[in-house]
C-alpha cells in the first residue's frame, strides 16, 4: 500500500491499535488512543525510518494532536530530503 492507507497500517502497527488490526484515520486525535505512549512513539519513528528513510524530529511528533498530522510531517520530511538530493546533485 502507498500514501496515507500505507502509513495507517504502520502507525496501527507501530502503537498496537486493536492488536496492530485497528483502523485509524487522518482525523484520529492521537490523545484519544491508549496506546500511545512513549514505546508507541519510539516504535512508529523507527518504522517511519525503515519505510520512508526519513528521520521525523521527536518534538515535532510530540507536538502533533492526531495521525494525519504525523502523516504531513512524513511528507514534509520526504519533500525536504529530495531537494536537498537535488540541491546536492546541483540541479
């Protein structure tokens, strides 16, 4: 799975929604979920990592109020990491 559906399934992995099953949406508010804890976070930047090859800023996820928000973080990161590949490239 690509985009958003992909990181739904990793994010309900990575904090262990519904036993890894649990359907989570853009507008799912991350307080409202039990399971997201410390570990939650840690697991979910190391899933992130291995997906997307991005490194997301502890504190920017801390700061995030639900999963779409986490989402935009990723995409930012992904955009951001391109351009400084093609500012490397000098292109």
């Amino acid at each position: 799975m690509d985009g958003f559906e992909g990181f739904r399934a990793i994010f309900a992995n990575a904090v262990n929604v519904n036993g890894g099953e649990g359907v989570v949406e853009a507008g799912t508010r991350l307080d409202s979920l039990d399971e997201w804890d410390s570990l939650g976070k840690f697991l979910l930047l190391s899933l992130v990592f291995a997906e997307y090859e991005v490194n997301l800023d502890a504190g920017d996820v801390n700061a995030a109020s639900s999963v779409g928000d986490i989402w935009r973080l990723i995409e930012r990161e992904k955009t951001l990491r391109y351009v400084n590949l093609r500012l490397a490239e000098g292109r």
